[in-house]
C-alpha cells in the first residue's frame, strides 16, 4: 500500500483556507485513480511545535549518540523519512509560508534519519519519490517564490524524489474573479494528481 503524508500547514480552519481546497482536490483526486493508497494528514497547527532551544538539541544528539531511535523526538522524522510521496500545502505568507512549516522542518531535518553525511556532503535518505508543493496567494508572487525555492532546497536535502509545485495567484487582487482563479486551480491540481 502506498503511504502519502499531507503536512496541512495552513492556519485557518479547512473549510476557509483556499490552499487546504486545493490540496482536498488534488487528494480527491489522487486516491479516485489509486485504490491501494493510505493518506496520512498532519495539521502542523495542532501539533504545538515550538523551535528548538539549546536543550532540545542536547537532547536530540545525545539520543542520536546513544542510539536511541525510539525516542519521542524522531518521531516527525521517521514519519516523513518513510512516507512513499509528500504533500504540502502552506499559503504564502511574507513571500515564504507560515513559520509553523520552517519549525516542522526543523523537527525532521536529523543527521541519521532523513539524511545523512558522506565523504561528498549531505545525502537524503528519506524514501519519497515524488514531493508536491502547494500554495495560494492573495497578490501576484512573480519570481519571489521564497517558498517554493526553500522547500525545492529541502526536497533535494532529504531525499531523490521528483519536486514539483502548484501556485494560485490574485486571489485578493480587486478586480479579480477570486472563485474563477479557484476552479481553475482545482483544475490544475485534479491534473497534476493524475501524475502524481
């Protein structure tokens, strides 16, 4: 069975944020044409993740030192390093995301689970082959996507898995049909789903 993770990091309620509809329909459609897939959501706004402090890195290296890979603190880690395909959805918010997804990454970025060093520097090890990346945005990004270029950085850092990103904008622009941009966004993701 393949194993998806969706890490929801959007903050407003589901039925309100544009960017948890397009990942609902990019899902909806994804799991319609795969029969034999298991969805895992994480809703990075309920999990109360806080940066690491000085102590909480003592305590993450002195676990990985130890051998300890039953310890509570990897258990983000693990659960990203073993998923088959990776979701996110994050609005823009200040031309990145909400800083709740930087903190979550923080969490699953461990030496010896989702990646490692070698003689050549970092290699991923994490098992995901393809990561998509979501995001909607009131006005127009252009090609100051912060966003999109960090997590395409981190998808490259934890694993080999194919990157591709979906971004709807104007949804806020004057003028603008906000509910046509939004059909046509679903459009776009029910597409991309199909190739997922």
């Amino acid at each position: 069975m393949e194993n998806i993770l969706f890490i929801n990091s959007c903050i407003r309620n589901d039925d309100v944020s544009r960017t948890y509809l397009l990942c609902k329909a990019f899902i909806e459609k994804y799991k319609s044409t795969h029969s034999d897939v298991t969805v895992t959501e994480i809703k990075l706004s309920a999990l109360d993740l806080r940066s690491y402090l000085e102590n909480d890195i003592e305590e993450r290296d002195k676990a990985l030192f130890i051998g300890d890979s039953e310890n509570g603190i990897f258990s983000l880690s693990k659960q990203f390093a073993s998923a088959d395909k990776i979701l996110i959805g994050a609005p823009l918010w200040d031309f990145s995301f909400p800083s709740v997804l930087k903190v979550y990454i923080e969490h699953i970025c461990v030496n010896g689970i989702t990646f490692h060093y070698t003689e050549q520097g970092p290699e991923g090890l994490s098992a995901f082959s393809k990561l998509f990346y979501i995001t909607t945005a009131g006005g127009y990004i252009g090609s100051h996507n912060c966003g999109v270029d960090y997590i395409k950085t981190i998808s490259e850092f934890l694993g080999c898995g194919n990157f591709e990103s979906l971004s709807i904008e104007g949804l806020d622009i004057i003028g603008n049909d906000a509910e046509a941009i939004m059909q046509d966004g679903i459009r776009k993701a029910e597409e991309l789903a199909e190739r997922f």
